[in-house]
C-alpha cells in the first residue's frame, strides 16, 4: 500500500480524532467523529494504511479496519510524541500518528486477535480478584487491631481466626460492628472460590490449547505464564526473532553506546511488559531455587550460572531463554524438547 493515503487516528471513548494524509504528504483532512460515523468512514476509505496510538480499544479499532480492507498498525505512545508539533490536541496527536506509521523504523505493537485479548482478560480479572481479597484481609486485620485482636500473616491464619473472633463474647470486638465483619468474611470466602474457579478455567484451557500446552513443557513455565505468554506473542509474526520480542517484553539489557564502546547498563525497569516480565521471572526463580541436581544440559548451563552469577541472575537468564524459546516454538509449531545429557549423547 505504497500509494495511498495514510490515516492517523487519536482514539478516545466516544469521540475519534481523524487526520488523512496522502502519499504526497499532504493532510487532506483532520475531523472529529463519533465511533458509528468512524465505522462508517471506514467503509468509504479506499484502503490506506490505518494508524493507532496503543492504548484502550486499539485493537478492536484494528481488526475493525483488517476487516474492511486496510493496513493497521498500532504505534507506542513513546515513539509517537517526537513527531507531533505544536500544543498536545487531538488534532496534533492525530498528524503525529500519521506521521510516525510512515517512518521505516518505527516499532508497531503486535496486534492482539480476539482469542487472545480473551485470555488477557481471563488473566486481568483474575489479578484484580487477589488485589481485593488481599486489600479485604488487610481491611479486616487493621479493623481488629483497634479491638485487641492480632491476627497472624497468611489467609490460613485468617480464615481460622474470624470465626473464634466472632463466637468470642467476651472480647473487646464491638457488637454493632459483628454483623459487618461476618460479611466480610463471606466476601473473603467469596473471593477465594471465584480465584479458584478462575485458576480451574486457566489450567483447563491450556490443557485444551496446543500452544499453551507446548509452552508449559518448559521449565519455569505455567499455566499463567503460558496463557500471558501466548496472549502477547500469539503466533510470534509480530517479532523478527526471539531476541526482539525478549527486548518487547524487557528482558534483554539496554545499551547506551557511543565511539565504538557498548556499554550494558541492565534492564529496563519501566519500558516493558513489566507483568508478563514479572510472571517469568517469578516462574524462572521457582524453578532455579528447586534445582539441585542438574541432569539435562540446559540444567547444566543454570547450575553453572547460579555458581558464577547467583539465583536472581540465574532466574532473570533462565526467563530471557525460555522467551526466545516460547517465539521458536510458537512460530515454527515445534515441540519442546528436553535434551538429556547422558553418556551416550556425550560420547
């Protein structure tokens, strides 16, 4: 689509800001619509090239325009605020995106299909249900300290204490205050069947799921990891190669280099997919920290890691391998082979 126009939109909930330029980089048009004359406007374009910022609906919007015959592309927020000139308006913010899909080196987002947004959604609501039952259990225990009453750390501890606190009358605990906290407590009980209800549906789905189910064979690798993994990876066609969706995700170090010297300075603690980077990592260190006697050869490869470097850095490597292998194994429809380094392959 080297010859037509380019269309930069600035998404918002219900207002979307067009800007049209053509292959002459020359802006034919830059308006506001709604999301109904946006589809509309969709379907008369003749297709062009569609750019969105990433952000909330982008990838509704893009599938929206795959389907009516144009090119999408969903462009960072970083790599779009050099290109706008002038105040941050809609209108500025619109030409910028325009201008920034036409740059060659620019860095698309990958583009999620509606299966896997599903999943991220499954893994989204599931972090918000532990954020409240943790947020729940601390709310009780601060209450019932004001009464006297300590409860130890741990959902166990909790869960055997309300009831003794509750059939307790001689305590300090309020009277017009047990009726709430027996509700409370059923909220938090409440809570803990809907997080296992949620966990059952994740592990029957990467059961069913051939890709999922492929991920989980490597090690460090579980049922959320292999659901996140694949959420954003999808068929990996997004990434050159496994390094560069190691780099999307956060786990390769940055460079700052100038006359020829590289300089490593670590990874980035804030440009990456920080939750899926957190979920690898903690999955990596599980398995690093049970490894005591190695017997394949990538065994071999951490355990003389963590000699050398130790168990943190050992995890984070272990992560950034099992990334690049997840993209082999998701593009090339591989399974995952675990080498044992016996005498005989030795020999």
């Amino acid at each position: 689509m080297k010859n037509t126009n380019t269309i930069g939109v600035d998404l918002a909930k219900n207002i979307i800001q067009v800007s049209v330029v053509s292959k002459n980089n020359k802006e034919l048009t830059n308006k506001e619509l709604t999301r109904k004359k946006f589809t509309e406007f969709l379907v008369k374009q003749k297709p062009s090239l569609v750019a969105f910022e990433a952000c909330a609906t982008a990838h509704y919007w893009s599938r929206v325009a795959i389907r009516h015959g144009h090119e999408a592309k969903i462009i960072p927020a970083k790599a779009i605020t050099p290109f706008r000139q002038g105040h941050k308006t809609d209108k500025n913010d619109a030409l910028a995106v325009a201008e920034a899909a036409k740059r060659p080196n620019i860095k698309v987002a990958p583009r999620k299909e509606i299966e896997q947004q599903g999943m991220q959604a499954i893994q989204r609501s599931r972090e918000l249900l532990i954020h409240e039952r943790t947020a729940l259990s601390n709310h009780i225990r601060g209450l019932l300290m004001e009464f006297g009453e300590v409860i130890p750390q741990g959902f166990a501890a909790l869960t055997r204490r309300i009831p003794e606190i509750l059939e307790d009358g001689e305590n300090e605990l309020a009277h017009i205050y047990r009726p709430t906290l027996s509700c409370l407590f059923e909220r938090f009980h409440q809570l803990q069947d809907d997080i296992k209800f949620v966990d059952q549906q994740i592990k029957l789905y990467v059961k069913e799921n051939n890709p999922c189910y492929r991920l989980t064979e490597m090690e460090g690798v579980g049922p959320i990891s292999a659901i996140l993994l694949y959420a954003t990876l999808g068929t990996g066609e997004a990434f050159k190669n496994g390094r560069e969706f190691s780099a999307y995700i956060g786990l390769t170090p940055k460079q700052y280099s100038s006359g020829g010297k590289a300089n490593i300075i670590g990874i980035s603690k804030y440009v990456a997919n920080r939750r899926l980077r957190a979920v690898l990592i903690q999955g990596a260190r599980a398995y690093v920290y049970k490894l005591k006697e190695p017997k394949s050869t990538k065994d071999k490869w951490l355990w003389s890691l963590i000699q050398r470097a130790g168990y943190k850095r050992a995890a984070v490597a272990l992560a950034n391998k099992n990334v690049r292998t997840a993209w082999a194994l998701l593009t090339q429809g591989t399974e995952y082979i675990k080498y044992q380094a016996n005498e005989q392959q030795v020999a």
